[in-house]
C-alpha cells in the first residue's frame, strides 16, 4: 500500500467515534432517528471523498466507486427508514 492511500490514525479514531455515536442515537433516541443520521452522514461521507485530496478518507477501490457505493447505502437506508420501528413478530 502506498503512503496516499492509508489514512491517518485519527481518521480511525473518528470513523469509531461516529460507529458508537450512531449506537447511541439508537439507543437512546430511537431506531428511526439512527437510520436517518446514518444515511444522511453516509451522504456527507460521499461529499467528503469527493472532494478531499487522496489518503485523508479510507478508499477502497477508486473516488467514484467508493462515492456511488456510500449513496447507494444512504439510498438503501433512507428506502428502509419507514421500517426501522417496527416491533419484531415473537
């Protein structure tokens, strides 16, 4: 792996950050709210890869795929926020 392409360890320690601050919300706020701010972070996490210079976000293949793959997840939970709520059938 080259230099550009490993981030830094902050940006770890953010991406942990933000894991347990959405199981928070879930927790403590409800799972619909959680479903929201998950897909809409994703979608400023696709800005973000967007537009910041190589090696500051993790990649996985390439800018543009990793952007579609992020607002393809946000599309996919904002299309399956309506159920997050809903009681499992015992």
């Amino acid at each position: 792996m080259s230099v550009d392409r490993v981030p830094r360890t902050y940006t770890y320690l953010l991406i942990a950050v933000w894991v347990l601050g959405m199981c928070s919300i879930g927790l403590y706020e409800g799972p619909t709210l959680a479903v929201q701010t998950t897909a809409f972070s994703l979608v400023g996490f696709a800005f973000l890869r967007a537009v910041l210079r190589p090696g500051v976000m993790p990649s996985v293949r390439g800018r543009v795929f990793d952007v579609i793959m992020l607002l393809v997840g946000a599309a996919a939970l904002f299309s399956l926020v309506s159920v997050a709520d809903t009681p499992l059938p015992m």
